[in-house]
C-alpha cells in the first residue's frame, strides 16, 4: 500500500513564515515555527482529533470562528494568528473552566512538576478564579486496576485515556459514563481496568488523575532522571526511558520510535521494572556447596565454572532471549573455541534448519514494523502477537483501522485479533505444515482433492488483495512448515519488494541477534552453514544426550529449560545428570534452584551493556541506565573471562570490544558502529553494506545450503483424536515470565493453568465452566480449572506454557490429551 | 396567506397511505421520479427553501454538497424536537407521517442517495409507533424500500427512537447517536456533507423541512418561492406556548409581524396582561421584549435584531413572571444537557446554574451578575458545538436586558435569607478587579 | 434525569453522581466480551436485539433498541441486562454502559419493571404550573415502587402545558388534581386520562392565516373547550388501551363529531 506523500506547503503563523507538511495539523505546524500552542485533549497517536479541550483556539483569516488547531490541516497561504486579544481571551476562559473544579494540590500531586495543566494554567491562564461556589470533593484516590489509580477531582475529561481503550488497544473497557459535568471516567459496573496495555492511560493523563500505583509517591520530577533503554521481556524490544533515582529504576516510560513501538508499552514492559529491585533478585554468585546453593566469591564461583574445561566436547549450552549479541556470541567462541562443544542453541524445541532460515531471512524478503501499518494483507502464521510480541498487536491494529489492511490468521487457538481479521483460518494444533504446503499448492494453481475452501479463500485474499504482503510468523511452527512458508513467500514474489515480506517472531526477545551471533548448532556467526562435525545438538538433542550422560556439563546462559523448553521431564533428567551446570540468572527459578552447580548473577535489562537485534533486523543497543547492584557483572565479562581460562584469544577490554569481534565475524554488519545504531537502532536489511556482504556471503554458500522446497514436502496429516480425547494446543501467555512472578505489583496477573474448550467438547465431557478438571496422558496428569470459549474449535483444547511449577504445558508431551472433571 | 403543511391536517386518518393518496399524497414522489435528479436538486435551490431545524440554512445548498460518485450516501431526518418551546414536528409525524416519508424520498432521490434513517427522540412514543406504520405502508405501496415505483431505486428508510437527549437535536451529536455512540457532537470540518454517517456523505434536514418538499415539487419552485419574503421563502411553523390563550401551532407565512402571531393568532397573554418578553425561535434564542412585537418574523429581521428564528418557537412570558426563573430554568437544562465533550460548555453551563442558584438563595451581589455576562462571553463562539452557545446568549440577553430586574431580585433574595440590608461588595472581600468582564476582543 | 422523588443520591458536595465515588472491585475480572458461552440470554430478547442489529449497516447502531429491549425486560439496564445485550452484540458492556448512562430514557439505578410518569418542568410548562403539578404527582404516587415519577426536560408538547409522558402517552394540561386520577387510572390498567391524551387534540387552528375565527373557540389557556376529540392517529378512544397505533386501518370520525369538524 503506498505511504502517504509529503508536499511541502508555507503558512504564515504569528507573522513568521513557516514550512510545515501539507495537511498536518496546525498545531504541529506552529511548532516549526517555534510557536507553541497549548493543548490537553491532541494526541496524534490516538487518531483523529477530538477537539474537546477548546485550548488550541486559534484566529485564521478568512474564518469568522476561532478554530481549534489540533484539527485544522494546514494550507498553503494560511495566515495564523495564536496571539491576538481574541484567542487570549479564549485560552484565559479555557483555563478558567479547567480550573474551576480542579482541586489545588498540586503539592501533594504525582504529576506535579511534570504536570501540562500547571503549565498551561501559568502559561495561557488569568491567575485567578472568579467562582466562590465550593469546587467539587470526591474520595481520592480511588483503584482502577491494581496499577492504575484514579483521581477524579483531578480530571479534565480530555478523551485520552478512554480514547486509548477505545481506539488503540481497542479493549473498550474504559469508558466515559454519565453526560455534561457529570461525566466521569467509569467502567462497567465496577469491573477492574485490566487490559494488557493499561498502562499507557496514565503516561497519556495531562494532570494527576491516572497515576501509577507502583509509582506513586516515590519521587518528584526534580529528582529523578530519564535514562533511554530498550526493553528486553519480549521479541519486540520496546524502547522505553527508565526514570531513574538514586540507581533504582523508578518507571518505565514509552520513548517513542515509530520504527519499533509507536510510543507505548506493554504492562509487562511498563511494571515488570519492579524485579529489579526485588530480594528475589540474585545479587552474588552462588555455588552448590552439599546440596545448597551458598553465595560464594567471584573468583570461587569463576573457578568452579573453568571447571567445564573438564568437559572439553562433553558441554552443552542454551542461550536465553534476554543475552545480548555480545554475550552469545562469547557463548559460542567459549563453547566452540574453549570448550570444543558444537552443541549450543538459543531456540525453544525443534526449531528451523539453517538452510530454510537462511532463505526465509534473506534481507530482500524482511518486512519492517511500519509495513504491517501499511501493507494490503498481513498474514499470521502461528503466532499470537498479543502474547509473543505485544506490541505488534496495538501496530496490527492500527493498520486495519487506519489503512485497511486485511488481516488473515493462520491459528489453532482463537487470536485476540479475531475480530479485526478478515479471515480466520483455524487448524488443528500442529497442522501448521499442512496448512501451509495446501496454500502453497493453491497459490501455484495445482490441482488438489479435498483442500478446504478456508484455504483457497486465504490464496485468494493473498493473491488478490493487493501485492504488499506481510506475513508475521514464529519459528514455533517447524521446519516443514517454515519450508512452505518459504514457497508461499516465492509464490508471492515478496522478495525485495519494499513494503512486503516476512517478519518472524522468535521465542526469544533476542533471538534473532543469538543466532546472527552463531548461536544455533547448526550456523555459525552470521548464519554462515557449518559442515559435517561442527555441527551440533539443538536444544531437544541436548537434553536427550546429557540425560543419557553424553553431555556431562550444560552452560545456561539466562535461560532455565525446564521452564522455557518443552519437555519438563527429560529437561529436569538432563539437568539432574548433569555434573556441572553453570548458570547467568537474575532469579532462582525451578530447575537452576534444584540443580545448577554455579549462578552467575545476571544484569537486569536497565543495567546491560550491548547489542541485540529486533525480529525485523534492527539492531538496538541497550545501554546502563542504573550501576548493576551488589556484585553483579557484566555477563560479557563473566564469558569472556571463562573463554580465556579456557584458551579463547579475546581481547575484549569493553563491552565494545565485543561488538567490534562480532561486527568483523558477521558479514552483513559489515562496518556496523555502535554510533551508528545509536539510539533509535538501525536496520541491517536496510544498509548498503549489509546488503552487498550479505549477497557476497549467500553467493559463497550457494552450493552447501540446500534450497528449501516447499514441494516435496507432504506433510503428515494431523493426529485425529481418539475416542474421549482432545488436541492439545499450548501457548505461553504474556504474563507467563519470571519477572512477573517477583513484581509485586504484577503478581495478580500471574495466570494459573486453564483448560479453553469448546462449550460442545465441555458439554461431551460433562464440564462447567469454571469447573476443577484434570488433563491427563500417559500417566501425566495436571490441574486445570475449565475455560469454556465459544470461539474454540472442537476437538482441541489449549494449556498455557512458561507457566511456574508442575501445571505447565511442558509437563505434557503428546499430542492428544483426556479432560476430565476432576 | 397560504396553507401548505397544515392543509388537512386534522382530517381523520390522513396519517393512512388511502387518506393521503386522496388528498394527492404521492404525487409529487411521482413527478421527481419522472425528473432527473439534478431537476429536482435545481427545484429545490429555486425554492429558496431554508432549513427549518434552528439554523436555517438553504436545503438546496446542502443537497448539493453532497460528492457525486459511487459511494454510500445517507438521508437522516431529524425529528429530534427537543429545543425547548417546540412541537411542530410532533404534530406534522402525528398527523401527516406519509408526507414526511415523501420528502425523505424526493430528497433522497435529489442527491442520489440510497438509505434513510428517520432519528425520532425516544419521547415520542406515539409518533414514532404511526411513522412505523406508515413506512410499512408505503412499502408495501412501493413508495420506498427496493425498486421504487418500478423505477428500480432502492432507498430503505428505517426509523431510529432516541433515548432522551437534547444534544442528539444537533446533526453531528445525532449521527454519533445513531451510529450508536453517546450522542457527542463531532469536530466541523468534516461536515455531514462531506463525511457523515459511517464516515459518507450525509444530507440531515428537519422533519417541517422535509415535509415541505412534496409542495415545492407539486407547485414548482418559482410558485413556492412567491410565498414569504425574499430570502425567506415560504410558510414555517410556529409553535407557541407560554403566557398565550391560545398556544399551539400555527402555518404563517414568513415575514409577518411578530405582533400578528402573539397577539393575532394566539391571543396574547391571558386575562389582559402585557408581554414581558419572549423567545422568538426556542430557548435558545436571546430573548425580546414587548418593545420588539413588530419585528417582522422572518430569518433576516430577527437575526438583525439580535436574535434568531430557530426553530420558530415562541414562549412568551407575561409581566407577572420574574426573569430570574425562566433564567434559572434555562440554565439549569442546559447544563444537564451539555454532553460534556467540550471545556466551556460543559463548566460554563453548570457554573451558570450554580450563580442563579445562589441568586436565589440570596447568597448573590450584584457583582455576580458581571460575572455572569463575562462567563456567557467566554461561552459564546468557545464550543466544540452550539449548545454552549444555546444557553449563554439567551442568559446574556436576559442579564443585559433585566439588569436592574435581576439586581432587585437578589436583594430581595438576601434580605430573604438574611433578614437584612445587603452588605457592601467591598465587604465581602472581594477585590473590585474580580468583578469586571475579562477583555472581549 | 433532573431529579424527582428517588433520583440519585446526592453527595454533599453537589454531584449527584454515585459513580465518582467507587472505586473498582479489585476481585472481579475485567469486563471483555462476553462469551455466549457462558452467559445466556433470553431466547426473545435475543430475537429483538438480533432484528435491530439487522436494521443498520453496522450492528452498533442497534445499541439503543437493544437497551430499550434490555430494559423491557429487566426494569433497568441492570448490569446482568447489559452483559446480555453485549454477549448478542459482541460489545463489551463498557460501551454499553457508556451509552446507558448518556440518555435520559435509559435508567441504570436499581427499579422493578415501573410504569414512568415523565412531568415536563422545561420553561413552558413551568410558566403554567408545572412544578406545582410535579409535586402533586409525587404525592400521589406515594411510595409505589412501580410508579416512577421523574421531572423532565422539554417533551415536545408545550402547546398541552403544564404536561406529562404517561408510559409515552402525552397528557394535558394538566392540574395538580389530575395527579390522584392518573394514578387511579395507571392502577386499574385504564387508559390514563384519555380526554386529556395529546392522540385527540385537534390542531389548535388547522386554518392559521385563513381564519382568525378559530380564536374563538379557546378557552383562557391550552385546549380550545369546543375542541372535538379528532382521532387523527385513527384510533377511537374507546380503544386506545388496546393497541395503541395501528394507523393502517382508518376509522371514520363519529358521526356527530363529522358534522363538527
């Protein structure tokens, strides 16, 4: 879909000529002018304006009216005018309305200080009041959520909050009730705010009616400072500034880049600050000293993990989604270079090959973020952004609302985006190859019996809904359908078409960096193919070899398997066989508190230092908002000193260093800088020299990479269930994260195990919603209470994964599951 | 004088498609069908028909601001009658709903529209159950609904019941509503016109004025536009009530002596006593004293003696009635009705109603009455829509108007209250900057 | 909503508005849409919303028929009456309560199914007694939960003042001494006051402009007293408690009154 054009037009405002964007509002234009005018209610992010706040009013010649400005595009020849008697007689009475039945506590306000209304009210208001009548007094501060507390003296009914619930995030749950002055900001019948991007409603409040409830009164503006950083909780690598006082992160704010977030944020990012400084942080290194995990010294700790030199060839490694490019990649010099162990992965289960992955992130076929605003189609493939990448839900929506982008899901489970797509196409949990090889067969034309018609509207919609096809997909649906995928991709001709393309959302938040980094056993740095010995295990292999002894040591780099990988039970296996296990954790999580010899306490993402890499290829850097508390190290450090007890030539001094060493390892960061990335991040698939040294290094590789084809692939059909039993489906809700459990602030988000079945299957079995029941097969058996949703197709049932203790998903390891009332 | 709407008005059963087709209901449908569209549109310009709603624009000019092209247009009717003073359209949707139906067709059929909603307020509960009725009937006569006396036009009309609320009277505040929001007002531009309903290209008329559309069609423009005055042509309803012995609604041709109506028509006020003043076109209008009955009543005269039409309804209050009650009633229902959207309206409204309350309650200065007319200033030309605008000049004109009226009923109010002579201003504390109006441009 | 015998309760600050004053409920989930699943509605009241949804191009538009509907049912749009309309609209009940507590006619505070008694205290009618009429008819309704007297704004019938909505039935001009009528009328399921219904009135003066003569016929205010009872909405007023519109079959005036008119 083409993006809108820019034309320069010239405006006169105050007198000054000033050049400003054809049909941009006024009040931006103005700003170009070095002219301010005031507002409360304008907010380009939230769509179109409302004009409700009445403090923008301008004079424009040639309109009898003051009009307000938020809403007026500007014309070439307009001649403005923001200082006249006129407008300053309506912005006095504005202000004076505003300020009628706003209550004076500015001194005991959370927003005071960084507050619009105090400074509109000094900026454009009379100084004074004229009403005597009694200001109106209300209890304060009331809930809106457990994070979100509401001041409603305070509020100026400005539209933003209920505008954001409405129109962005579009959980309509915040609501305007009642009519005239009487208008408050409500919900239904005194239900919770409770939505996974509330937060936001507070950093849009221009006074002090939504506030923070973790933040509240812990600091003023004055003493606290703003610090840039990304986010590293999910794939979508948020940017946010962290307020910062006395070295502890006090909130996390949104820092608007278009490229990536769109200015917000996530709950999780917004709240889960709060791990950092939590006494369930691990702060020192710990070692397992008869059977207990003891805080020892580093230098005891660094001793015991040189240990793995012991291992040379018998170690295995995982990298987590939170490690940044720097950390693995010294994980894979330390793994391949020290330790003479190919078998290291940064993937959840069976992930793609390399030669599929190689092909599906050619540059030429990457989308951006922005394309999914823009495209004519976008296409999710087994993916739920709301749980895998949040923020790419809000961007989802803002593309079908504001442009009209059709939306297809490809899903086994009901995605929160139902309701905004144009077509849904549900298949049995797993049958995502089949799916995709049938879609692949139609867009080709080929002749098949039985393909249902769900698919051929889905090549229709593709094929003819305009050529700008996004397709977002996770590497969760394996290989043969990655293989597919990548048919459907030729069979669509995205490559190097600007503004189409593939956007693959890893598992991990910086799974894409790992493994640009050479974290995969099977590719090294810059996913250069590996042959014959050097390449290794991947993550399920790992478990498998070092439960049967073959591996002796496992190096988990902020990752603990038993929570992230599936499989619980052969993982607790792998780690308990293990002889030594070395672990980078910021918390004592199941499998490292029963058995990692050594934890290194790792860095909290407001206090790391490095690189990491968006799922579109933009490389972020994150930066040291706060000095790391207690004991920890930098993990670049840790690695890098273990690398050189075991032989590894580095030089790393900084973490710069680092950087450098994988900038010269990876073709398409070819001269890549960290000033170069700066502090919005660069894309790689977008640079000249990335593009060129990754065609030079594809060239290379021609005849070792097998090219992926999609059409030998015949995929096995999905298991049909037998009698009394259900496809099992899982999915790891946002909320299923370490760093939730420990804020305490997020806590009662903390989902418990649910079982979502279909109203007929729950009928079949005899179960109410609500209802206690047990999911049980081969002798597992776990504790769910019963969901029933109408939009679940029969004959599956969905469990959530990363969930804490037993209840998880990954304790169940087949297909097909028994539901029963327990 | 001429009778157009009004003519039969009380036949019985002329709400019935048999009574209506009798007295030759349907023919103009006929006629404009057998035009083309853009016949019909000059017709409807020709006649200089004004808007009957409040504001009083040319129906032919908003009927041609429509896009041509392929796209989803709207006619939406307004039969929100909630400004208070009127009833006009109650009685025309009571009594002759098949003339109605046809305008919206004729209408419809002039700017190439293809859907109809009629927005009845929620109140009329009657009205609306005839106007169902009625639609029912001339679908099933082919008047309306799917290929249109044959001539294969397909234009459904539904009708919508409001739930009680004045704002939903204002076009943009109504297509919220029937869009099925709160019933907010929305930023102009875009008009109606342009993006309206479900963001097309939307025409809202007044029920009178599309109930006049069958005349203009069957007399011819030219012929319709000899009634009335200039540039403002034809008959109007209107509704008066208040201190009149006859109050109800009468067909006049625009342009006569107010006087003529008060007095003429409706006998002015009761038992001999004078007017005191009047509303000439709703609530919302500033008012006028006896001293201004000759003012011809039209758009024109009125808007020059700083008034407005309206919606041609006219409340009279004789001289045994205290301005600070109607005041205190007028305040009082337009800050319940203020949406609430917009800063001026929705404090200046409910701050109004609290300095009258304290008039009342004789906890007042006269100071407050400055306070009052420069608060009405900051009101006036600040909204988001005319509501705002609806209360603060009619409260201006009566400050202004009955100064000295209202300063003797707040010293009346606190020697009530206080069982003595007022104190000073100065005493009260109250610096004398305080009491001035802010500067007006 | 302008007040009335049991309107909302008023905080002493001046609002009148409960809701300023509660805080959520930290122990309920929030209000998403509700799944039919789990939340079932009445076959007939889905049946309405269903066949006003149909009505519009986007199924919004139905959110005040499907309210009207709720109400019908349940007395008020009680919170379990707007979860059943948003489980058929597929809306959260935040928008629905959005839109429930902007409209007059909506009611969301507590009340068993009522018969309403709207008095119109807007300028006209006040001039001519309202107020006073209101508070006879607060008197007269007592304590009857069932009958819910409320002041109104302006109903649109000022040529009747001072007058009142009886269940959308538009009476008057009223007396304060009509009050215990229409109670009595309301509790014997009677037609209320029917010589008084807005249905009957003749256009004060079908003629105005033509014939100044029909000025003779008024009385001091309202309701010219030689007025006939014109049916123009086509129903005798025998009748009219049966069903009230009906227009599609005309009756013919009775004789007599032909003759009048």
């Amino acid at each position: 879909m083409p993006r809108p054009a820019h034309k320069t037009i010239q405006l006169t405002i105050d007198g000054r000529e000033v050049e400003a964007v054809e049909g941009a509002m006024l009040v931006d234009a103005a700003k170009q002018g070095d002219v301010e005018i005031p507002y409360f209610c304008y907010e380009p992010k939230l769509g179109s304006p409302v004009g409700a706040c009445r403090m923008c009013l301008v004079e424009i010649e040639g309109i009898p009216k003051l009009q307000t400005s938020c809403s007026t595009p500007v014309k070439d020849g307009m001649i403005v005018h923001t200082q006249t008697e006129r407008v300053r007689h309506a912005q006095n009475a504005v202000v004076e309305f505003l300020l009628i039945n706003h209550p004076l506590d500015c001194p005991v306000c959370d927003k005071g200080g960084e507050c619009p209304l105090q400074d509109i009210s000094f900026g454009w208001g009379l100084g004074r009041s004229r009403m005597i009548e009694p200001k109106r007094h209300f209890e304060k501060p009331l809930a809106l959520s457990p994070l979100v507390a509401i001041d409603r003296e305070r509020c100026i009914l400005c539209y933003r909050c209920v505008r954001f619930s409405q129109e962005i995030a579009e959980d309509y749950q915040l609501i305007f009730a009642e009519r005239g002055s009487e208008t408050y900001v409500a919900t239904h019948d005194g239900h919770p705010y409770v939505a996974p991007f509330s937060g936001n409603i507070i950093e849009l409040c221009p006074v002090g009616a939504l506030t923070s409830q973790p933040y509240r009164f812990r600091a003023r503006p004055w003493d606290i400072e703003g610090a840039g950083g990304v986010c590293t909780l999910c794939p979508a690598q948020c940017n946010v500034t962290f307020t910062v006082r006395d070295d502890r992160v006090m909130r996390v704010l949104a820092r608007d880049n278009p490229g990536v977030d769109d200015g917000w944020l996530c709950d999780k990012g917004r709240f889960a600050y709060q791990a950092i400084h939590v006494d369930e942080r691990i702060t020192r290194p710990l070692v397992r000293d008869g059977g207990e995990l003891r805080e020892v010294s580093w230098e005891r700790a660094l001793a015991t993990a040189a240990g793995l030199a012991r291992h040379k060839g018998h170690t295995g490694a995982l990298a987590g989604g939170q490690a940044t490019n720097e950390e693995g990649f010294l994980l894979a010099r330390l793994m391949r270079e020290g330790l003479d162990s190919t078998d290291i992965d940064s993937r959840t289960g069976v992930g793609v090959g390399a030669a599929t992955l190689r092909a599906l992130s050619d540059p030429r076929l990457q989308a951006s973020v922005p394309d999914l605003e823009f495209a004519h189609t976008v296409l999710l493939v087994g993916v739920e952004p709301l749980d895998d990448a949040p923020i790419l839900d809000l961007r989802i929506r803002k593309g079908v609302r504001r442009n009209g982008v059709k939306l297809a899901i490809v899903s086994a489970r009901p995605s929160a985006l139902d309701p905004n797509a144009a077509l849904r196409h549900r298949h049995a949990p797993g049958a995502e190859a089949s799916v995709l090889t049938e879609l692949a067969a139609a867009l080709a034309g080929e002749d098949r019996p039985g393909r249902s018609e769900d698919t051929a509207a889905l090549a229709g919609l593709l094929r003819d809904g305009g050529e700008d096809v996004v397709i977002v997909w996770s590497e969760r649906i394996g290989a043969e359908a990655a293989a597919a995928l990548a048919r459907v991709a030729s069979l669509l001709e995205l490559d190097g078409r600007d503004g189409a393309g593939l956007l693959e959302v890893p598992c991990g938040a910086n799974g894409r960096g790992l493994r640009e980094a050479g974290v995969r056993p099977d590719a090294g740095p810059g996913l250069a193919s590996l042959e014959g010995d050097a390449v290794g295990r991947d993550a399920p292999g790992i478990a498998r070899a070092a439960a049967d002894g073959e591996l002796t040591a496992l190096y988990l780099l902020q990752t603990d398997p038993v929570r992230d990988q599936p499989d619980r039970a052969l993982w607790e296996k792998a780690l308990h066989t293990a002889t030594l296990v070395v672990a980078h954790a910021s918390v004592l999580t199941e499998g490292l508190r029963e058995h990692a010899t050594v934890i290194f306490p790792a860095e909290s993402h407001a206090e790391k230092e490095g690189t990491i890499v968006h799922p579109d290829g933009r490389l972020q850097r994150q930066r040291i908002a706060i000095a790391r508390p207690d004991e920890v190290r930098p993990g670049w450090a840790v690695l890098a000193e273990l690398a050189s007890r075991t032989g590894v030539q580095t030089e790393a001094r900084r973490s710069a260093d680092v950087f450098a060493e994988l900038a010269a390892a990876v073709p398409f960061y070819a001269g890549l800088t960290l000033e170069e990335i700066g502090g919005r991040g660069v894309r790689w698939p977008e640079r000249e020299a990335s593009l060129a040294a990754a065609a030079e290094a594809s060239a290379a590789q021609a005849s070792a990479a097998e090219a992926p084809d999609g059409r030998r692939l015949s995929p096995a059909e999905p298991l049909l269930p037998r009698e009394g039993e259900l496809r099992l489906g899982t999915f790891r809700p946002i909320w299923a994260a370490p760093e939730c459990e420990i804020s305490p602030a997020l806590k009662f988000l903390i989902p418990e195990q649910q079982v979502e079945l279909a109203p007929s299957d729950a009928d079949w079995l005899g179960i109410a919603h609500g209802d206690e029941v047990t999911v049980a097969q081969n002798g597992t058996r776990i504790k769910a209470r019963a969901f029933v949703r109408s939009t679940v197709p029969p004959g599956s049932a969905f469990l959530a994964a990363g969930l804490r203790g037993e209840q998880s998903a990954n304790t169940l390891t087949e297909p097909l599951i028994e539901v029963r009332r327990a | 004088m001429r009778t157009i709407l009004f003519e039969n008005i009380d036949e019985p059963g002329l709400n019935t498609l048999e009574v209506y087709e009798r007295r030759g209901g349907y023919r103009a449908l006929r006629k404009a069908l057998s035009m083309s569209s853009d016949e019909v549109l000059s017709e409807l310009m020709d006649s200089g028909l004004r808007g009957r709603g409040g504001a009083g624009f040319q129906m032919g000019r908003k009927v041609s601001f429509l896009p041509h092209g392929d796209m989803e247009k709207y006619l939406v009717c307004n039969a929100d009658e909630s400004e208070p003073g009127t009833f006009k359209d109650r009685e025309l949707m009571q009594k002759s709903p098949h003339m109605l139906i046809e305008g919206i067709m004729i209408a419809a059929y002039a700017g190439e529209i293809g859907r109809a909603f009629i927005y009845i307020r929620g109140e009329y509960q009657l009205q609306a159950d005839i106007l169902e009725a009625a639609i029912a009937e001339a679908e099933r006569a082919g008047y309306i609904g799917q290929d249109i006396l044959g001539t294969g036009l397909n234009v459904p009309l539904v009708l919508h019941r409001g739930a009680g609320a004045y704002i939903c009277g204002e076009e943009t505040g109504l297509l919220d509503s029937l869009e099925g929001k709160r019933g907010n007002p929305r930023l102009k531009p875009p008009f109606p016109a342009i993006e309206g309903l479900y963001h097309g290209p939307t025409l809202i008329n007044n029920v009178e004025t599309l109930s006049t559309v069958p005349a203009i069609i069957n007399m011819g423009a030219a012929e319709y536009a000899k009634i009335g005055t200039e540039t403002s042509t034809g008959t109007k309803l209107v509704s008066i009530s208040g201190d009149v012995k006859r109050p109800g609604n009468y067909e006049i041709e625009l342009g006569i002596p107010s006087r003529e109506i008060i007095y003429g028509l409706a006998g002015g006020p009761p038992s001999g006593r004078e007017v005191k003043f009047w509303f000439p076109g709703g609530s919302s209008s500033p008012v006028l004293t006896r001293d201004d009955l000759d003012v011809p009543y039209d758009f024109d005269s009125l808007a020059k003696a700083g008034t407005m039409l309206g919606s041609g309804a006219i409340i009279v209050a004789d001289e045994s009635r205290r301005v600070l009650d109607t005041a205190l009633k007028l305040a009082k229902f337009y800050a319940h009705e203020s949406c609430g959207k917009c800063v001026p309206c929705r404090e200046g409204t409910r701050w109004t109603h609290k300095m009258l309350e304290r008039i009342c309650t004789g906890e007042a200065t006269p100071m407050d009455l400055d306070i009052m007319a420069s608060v009405q200033e900051q009101i006036i030309g600040n909204c988001l829509c005319v509501l705002g605008d609806a209360m603060a000049m009619p409260i201006g004109s009566m400050v202004k108007k009955f100064r000295s009226e209202l300063e003797a009923d707040i010293e009346a109010a606190r020697v009530r209250a206080e069982g003595a002579p007022a104190a000073d201003v100065v005493a009260l504390g109250v610096a004398d900057e305080f009491a001035g109006p802010l500067p007006v441009h | 909503m302008t007040g009335g015998r049991d309107s909302v309760p008023r905080f002493e600050h001046g609002s009148r508005v409960p809701g300023w004053d509660e805080a959520v409920d930290l122990t309920k989930d929030p209000a998403v849409v509700p799944d039919p699943a789990t939340t079932p509605v009445p076959a007939e009241l889905r049946a309405e919303i269903e066949a006003a949804m149909a009505k519009y191009p986007d199924r919004r538009s139905a959110a005040i028929p499907a309210l009207h509907a709720a109400q019908a049912v349940h007395g008020y749009c009680s919170p379990a009456a707007i979860d059943q309309v948003a489980t058929v609209m597929r809306l959260t009940p935040a928008y629905l309560t959005s839109v429930a507590t902007f409209y007059d006619m909506l009611e969301t505070a507590p009340r068993p199914p009522h018969d309403d008694i709207f008095v119109c205290t807007n300028i006209s009618c006040s001039l001519l007694g309202a107020d006073e009429l209101f508070d006879a008819m607060i008197r007269a309704a007592g304590t009857d939960e069932t009958l819910h007297v409320r002041s109104f704004e302006c109903l649109g019938a000022c040529d009747i003042a001072p007058m009142a909505s009886v269940n959308g039935e538009y009476i008057g001009p009223l007396e304060p001494a009509d009050a215990e009528r229409i109670v009595d009328d309301l509790r014997a399921g009677r037609p209320v006051l029917p010589e008084k219904q807005i249905r009957y009135r003749r256009s004060v003066d079908p003629g105005a402009g033509t014939s100044h003569a029909a000025g003779e016929r008024a009385t001091e205010f309202g309701v010219p007293a030689a007025t006939p009872r014109a049916d123009t909405a086509g129903l005798d007023p025998a009748d009219a408690a049966a069903d009230r519109p009906g227009p599609a079959a005309p009756l013919e005036y009775p004789a007599e009154e032909n003759e009048d008119a």
